[in-house]
C-alpha cells in the first residue's frame, strides 16, 4: 500500500490526536489465525478475515465483484465501480484500537494510485441493525439504493474523514440530536426561499469538524424514492430542490447520485 497510509495508520501516545494505541493489518499477519481475531474484533466478519489471507489481485477482483452484486440495480454506480477499482491498487483489511480501553474496530481500506487519497468502510449492515433503523423511522421508507450500500459499508470515509457516511446506529442516535437545534415550529429555507420543515431531515452525513450535513428529505420524491439535500446548521438553510446543478447546489434525487459526487471528486476521468 502507498507510504500515506502511514500518516493515518500510525500507533501514537493515546493522548494524541489521530493516532491509534495498536494498529494491525491483516493481510501483513498471516500467523493470526480466525480464533483469536474474532476475540479481538467481534464485528469483523470472517469473509474480510479470508480475505486478507489472498493475494492483493484476487482481493481487488472479489471486492469488486461483491459491490457490483450488491449494487446491480444500478448500472451507472456499476459503471462508475469499473474506473474505481482500476484506480484502487490495494485494499487492506485494518483493525484499530483507538486507546486501551476501546475495543478493535474492522476496517475496509481502499488505496488508489497516483493519488494520496484512500477510502474506509466498516462491516455490512447486520439484519438486525437494518430493522432498527427501520422501526426507529416507522414513516420512512429508506431509499433501496442506501439500503443496498449498506450492506457493503455500513459507515463509509474518505481520506481521514472521521463522521463521513454514519454507521445505521448513528443515523438513529444522531437524528434527535439534529432536531434538538429547531424549536417546536421552526420552519427553515432552501436558498431559493422554499419553506422546509427540519423534522423531515433525515442526516446521513456529517463534514467532520464542521455543522454541514447530507439529509434525506421525507417530503421529497424526486425519482419514487426520497431524495437527499445538503443542509448548512451554521447558515440554518437547506440547499435547492428545483434545477439540473445538483452537484454544485448539493441536492441529489437520489442516494447513489450522492455517492457518485462523494467518490468522484477524488475518482476522475
């Protein structure tokens, strides 16, 4: 993997910040065996175990297929996978210790050439969690799309990003939190003057460090499924639902289009 990952896979004093207190790379400990991973990070799931045991090829040729699976519905976002992974030049499987008290957590690393830029998921969505958010959100139908991204990552990061696509869990954690900054009747605004009523902002989506998020928006169904807007906590105001720039105003019809705009702002060409 390229010498970048060093910068953000390092083992530091626990009282740094962006370090870790143990870092170990599977696919670099071939004597670890399943028994006492699966002590040490519960949540990794045994295929990502396997998979760190195989050749850096045949993981970039089953990762891929295993997205193009999950995701075959969507023949554009599989479009847009075949120029990814030909970027990609070696995917990891990570666990980290952020201090000695916390446990190891599994993480997905997709390093792509050329390029100081790499991409982070955790473990699929369990079924479990899947019908927690669904009974957490009793009103909302989630977009397949989201759903079906799920079960690759739940929770997604580019580069560094430490909110980037929240876990399931967090979705339901963070949602009360998020309305906790509107009064009983607040209503907010697109930029084009729209009233938008906050309790149907859905965050999935948090810029690290900064109040911007990326919400599904239950009052709007631009292609059959709810669509996504861009929402500014600093500015209290909601990116625009109407026009053709979704990428430049932030509002996209859909999850997947999203996801493109994430991804191929690194991914180009």
């Amino acid at each position: 993997m390229d010498s970048h990952f060093k910068i953000f896979f390092n083992e530091l004093s626990e009282d740094r910040d962006g370090g870790f207190h143990k870092v170990i790379a599977l696919q670099d400990e071939p004597e670890l065996d399943w028994k006492s991973i699966s002590v040490l990070a519960p949540t990794i799931p045994k295929g990502w175990f396997e998979l760190s045991k195989l050749t850096k090829a045949e993981r970039l040729d089953l990762v891929q297929q295993y997205w193009e699976k999950k995701m075959e519905s969507y023949p554009d976002f599989c479009n847009f996978l075949a120029k990814f992974f030909h970027e990609v030049d070696d995917i990891g499987i990570f666990l980290t210790q952020k201090t000695v008290d916390h446990p190891f957590e599994a993480q997905m690393v997709y390093s792509l050439s050329k390029t100081s830029c790499f991409f982070r998921g955790l473990p699929p969505l369990l079924e479990t969690q899947g019908n927690q958010l669904k009974d957490s959100f009793k009103d909302i139908i989630f977009p397949q799309d989201y759903l079906s991204f799920l079960q690759i990552h739940n929770g997604f990061f580019k580069t560094t990003d430490k909110t980037g696509l929240l876990k399931a869990e967090n979705v339901i954690k963070e949602y009360p939190k998020f309305q906790s900054y509107f009064s009983e009747d607040e209503v907010i605004l697109t930029y084009d003057k729209e009233a938008i009523n906050p309790k149907k902002l859905i965050p999935f989506y948090i810029s690290f460090g900064m109040p911007f998020y990326q919400c599904f928006y239950a009052d709007w169904y631009p292609e059959q499924e709810m669509g996504n807007v861009y929402f500014s906590l600093q500015d209290k105001i909601v990116s625009n639902l109407k026009g053709d720039t979704a990428g430049e105003n932030l509002s996209f019809p859909t999850f997947i289009d999203w996801v493109l705009f994430y991804m191929e702002r690194i991914v180009k060409g």
